[in-house]
C-alpha cells in the first residue's frame, strides 16, 4: 500500500493520506498511526470513509475498545453518535458543553487513552470544526520555574463545572443531577511511565486544591490561554468520511459550535486507557 505522512503544525497533528475503506484495517497502518499518535497528538484520515464495521475493527487495532452502553447502534455498541439530533443521540442535550476545552473522562482513575472520529455528514454551513491543544508541548515550553510549581498542584475536576459554562444559572433539580456525576482530584501535571508529562486542564477544572476560587481560576484561565496559542493547536476542517485519532490523555479538544438543527453526524469509538492520572 502506498500512503504519505505529513507533519501538519509547529507542534501538533499528523495527515496519512492515500488510504481508504478496509485499507486502514492493517497492523502495519494502524501502528503508523500510534506513532504518529505518540509524537504529534492528533492524526488525520482525509476521506477514509470506513464502513461501521471497520470502523471498530480498525480501533481494535489501535488498542482495547471500550463498549457504550449509550451507543447509537445496538449491532455495534462500541460506537457513539456524536449530534445535536436528540433523536439519534441521548447525549444530544449535553453536546454544547463540548464547545469548551475538555478532556473526556476527567472525572474518572483512568481517562479514555484516544478517541477515534470519523465524519458520516458534516454541516452545511462550515460550523462543527473541531480544535486540538497540545499541553504536553505547552508544559514543555513553560518556564523551568513555572513547571516547578505546577509539579506540586493538584485540581478537582467535575462535570458540573463544564456544565456552568453552558448553564450558569441551573435550577436545583438540574444542579443535582449533574452532582451524581462524582467528582475525581488529579494532579494538574500528569506525569507518564515514560516521565513525558501533560497539564490536565479544561473545562472540567473546577479548582485547585488549597487555593481560593478567585486564585484558582485565575491560574487555570492562564494556563488554558497558554496551552491554545496556535503554536500549539491544529484546527480540522471536517470532510464527508475523515477519520481522525487523538491522544485524549494530552490533548485538549472542543467543537466548535454548531445548531441543533445541524447535519453534523460523527461516529465515535474510544480506546480504554491504560494510565492513572498520577
């Protein structure tokens, strides 16, 4: 098979080009991909087109595939459809808070390792965009002093918090619905097996543990400003059937924003992850 890697940004992102359908159902392709994955945080897929069933047999390849138990699809529970049509998705309600930097599955042990996307239809009116921020780059690149003091910093991260962002002003019942969702500490700096190390931001970061609100989300808003400089970021423009994977551990990730009454539709699967936040 013949294919082409293209570095994209400064810091972030990788396109493979020249491949389509069952042809990225190979070993060989998806550890291109993990490499890829490994060094530039995002790799992209123009016009893969894959069929749901190789959709999720390419993610095997990749690594465990978790099961959504909110999937689209009960023949293939490992798929999720990303839209704002209530219809199609139980999430459909929730999607606005992805407008905001976020990494999937802060408030668990272990969060997704990567997530696959691929565009079954886009909108018609160039909105639906999706942006990447590269924190493992934006640490590196922050002064030695700063990273010092970042070492030692641990956040609360909860879903209601993402949710203020949309609703700021919810009605109790509301409220108490987004707090059974358990809220997880983490330390802010994430430091790997290999002892390459992320910032774990967004908008699940509710506050820094032992400082006040106000310090806290002074810190954060600076540190979230930092990481999306455009040195660090790649914004993709969606394509009927590209496939993209990205590292959900050091990427920062949003949508940007689109109407419910969109065409945007998105398959998703997601790889289990493989590291406490520690």
């Amino acid at each position: 098979m013949a294919y082409t890697v293209t570095e994209i940004g400064p810091t972030t992102g990788v396109e493979i080009s020249g491949l389509s359908g069952a042809e990225l159902v190979d070993q060989d392709v998806a550890d291109v991909a993990l490499d890829a994955l490994n060094r530039r945080g995002v790799v992209i897929f123009r016009e893969a087109n894959l069929s749901e069933d190789d959709l999720v047999a390419f993610s095997r390849l990749l690594g465990k595939v978790a099961q959504l138990p909110l999937g689209g699809d009960s023949k293939h529970p490992e798929i999720q459809k990303v839209t704002r049509d209530a219809s199609q998705s139980k999430l459909a309600a929730y999607r606005e808070g992805t407008f905001f930097w976020h990494i999937d599955g802060t408030t668990a042990e272990v969060p997704d390792k990567a997530t696959v996307l691929m565009a079954r239809q886009v909108s018609d009116d160039d909105s639906g965009d999706t942006e990447f921020a590269n924190t493992y780059a934006a640490y590196e690149e922050l002064p030695a002093a700063d990273r010092a003091e970042l070492d030692a910093l641990r956040v609360v991260h909860s879903f209601a918090a993402s949710q203020l962002l949309v609703y700021p002003d919810p009605d109790p019942k509301e409220r108490a619905a987004w707090d059974r969702n358990p809220s997880r500490e983490h330390p802010l700096v994430w430091t790997r097996g290999s002892g390459r190390k992320s910032m774990v931001l967004g908008s699940t970061a509710e506050q820094i543990v032992g400082k006040s609100e106000d310090e806290s989300k002074t810190l954060l808003n600076r540190l979230l400003e930092w990481s999306t400089q455009d040195r660090f970021t790649l914004r993709h423009q969606w394509r009927v059937g590209d496939l993209v994977i990205w590292d959900n551990t050091g990427m920062l990730h949003r949508a940007c924003p689109y109407g419910e009454q969109s065409a945007r539709l998105m398959l998703r699967t997601s790889l289990v992850g493989e590291e406490v936040v520690q």
